[in-house]
C-alpha cells in the first residue's frame, strides 16, 4: 500500500463518542487513510453499524463497542477486547462529552457531578486503561477534544470549562510521566465550531454573523477542521510534539485587541489618523 503524508495506514485507532457528529467525521477520516477502527459509543447496534458502513466503503477492519466511559468495568473489557480483536492499539481519540447551562449559583451538585464525570473521570479511566496497552508495547498517540473554554471560562456552562480544563492538565500529565515509554498526547481545542452540540446556536443569524466577526479568518468553523487537527497529531508526522494544546479557532484569541471599540471602527480610526490635521 502506497504511504500517504499522515503515514496512518494500517494503525488501529479508538475512536469514544463516535456517533456523534465529530467522532463521525473523525472516524470517516482515519478509515479514507487506511486506518483500522475501534469505534465506541453507548449505542452497541449503531456502532457497529456505522464500524460496518466505513469497513465496506474503504477496504479496512473496523468493529463497534457499547461503552459508558465513567463504569471501570466497561473500560477495562474495552481495553481488553479491543487488544484481543486487533493485537495493538496505536491510537487513542476521545471525543465524548455533554454541556449543559446554568448559572452557578442555581447549578445542582448531581449535575456539577454528571459533567465531571463525563468530561474528565471518563477520560482518566479510558486513558489510563488504554494508556497501560500502549506503555506495554512502548508507543502510542492519544488525542482528546477539549475546547478553548477551557483556558477562557465559558460562563453559564456549569461544569463545563473546569471539567475541560482539568482535560487539559491530565493531557500533559499523560505527556510528562509516559512520553518515557513512547506514548504522547495533546489536545485540540476547538471554537467557534459547527459541531452537535454548538448547531442550536447557529440556527439564530445574529449570534453567527457575530461570532465570525470575532475570528481572524472571519468565518464559523466546521468538523472537519477539527478533524484535520487530530489526524496531524496522531500521526508520525507531529512525532516531537508532546502535552500541547492545538487551538483550532481561526484566529478568535488574536482579536481581543481589535474587538475594542474606537471612534468610527478600529479601521476607519487608522485611515482617518493619517489624513492631515485642519
């Protein structure tokens, strides 16, 4: 088989929150480059439906999984099973994740509670299950969706951003004690982006236009944005990079400055400054 540039052809990748928008296009990614699928979700029939569907279209071995990512006995069959179906496991991208809304001085424990479960206790116990297979065989790249929310808060979210940000500290723990034995991970920080849970806002003109008029390249970003990032840092390619957190957010952390208002918009002020005073 011929090598493309990402070089993933033939590597096996889980893939957890696979039915969801993102680990979709994700996982439709990886199997055009030739890679193998451990596709997870808490849907058994569905998974493997869609592992089916990508194992038909191009020519690869792909197999749904039912996993609740926050039960320790799941995980651990997960790992176990997808060793036993494939021999590896090169590749580790977690997708999985709920928002809700609420301000904190209304937020329920039980809910604060739900969130940091999904959103980080699930990632701990799937990276350390998994990250146990890869320090075995001495190699292995974990990728996991966090959200630039997690560096600036995302207010009314609840739990949201503390369980994101804590994403990204496990990340660069999983980097600083395994990157020894092989193994990297990083991040991809997404915002701005048409992704399932962020569409209902977009349905409203105004809160879009508005949005890209706070990005640098001036438009809403799509999955597969997203998906081009994770596939660069599970590949060889990005080999040396380890513990980083990849902003895919065109531009939008460059624009605090020109977002500050000024006489006449920030640009018709520069031009106007030039002309010669009366």
């Amino acid at each position: 088989m011929e090598k493309t540039w990402l070089d993933l052809a033939d590597d096996v990748v889980i893939i957890t929150g696979a039915l969801g928008g993102m680990g979709r296009k994700i996982a439709n990614d990886f199997a055009e480059q030739k890679a193998n699928l451990a596709l997870v979700d808490l849907n058994e029939e569905a998974t493997e439906s869609y592992a089916k569907e990508l194992a038909n279209k191009y020519g690869i071995k792909a197999k749904g999984y039912a996993c609740n990512s926050t039960v320790e006995e799941q995980v651990d069959a997960l790992a176990k099973t997808v060793k036993e179906d494939f021999g590896r496991i090169d590749v580790l991208v977690q997708t999985a994740a709920i928002l809700t809304f609420s301000p904190l001085e209304d937020l329920a424990l039980d809910e604060w509670k739900r969130t940091i479960d999904v959103n980080l206790n699930g990632y701990f116990l799937v990276s350390q299950r998994i990250g146990r297979v890869m320090i075995e065989q001495q190699s292995g790249r974990m990728v996991h969706i966090s959200t630039i929310a997690s560096i600036a808060p995302e207010t009314y979210s609840g739990a949201y951003s503390p369980s994101k940000a804590g994403v990204n500290m496990l990340s660069k723990m999983i980097a600083g004690e395994w990157g020894q034995y092989g193994v990297r991970s990083n991040c991809v920080l997404p915002c701005f982006v048409k992704t399932p849970l962020s569409t209902k806002f977009y349905e409203d003109e105004e809160v879009e236009e508005g949005r890209r008029r706070m990005t640098a390249n001036r438009r809403i970003g799509e999955v597969q944005d997203i998906a081009n990032a994770v596939l660069y840092l599970s590949s060889k390619r990005s080999d040396y990079t380890n513990g980083h957190e990849l902003r895919v957010e065109g531009g939008f952390g460059n624009m605090i400055g020109d977002l500050v208002p000024k006489p006449g918009g920030r640009r018709q002020y520069a031009i106007d400054s030039k002309k010669p005073k009366a």
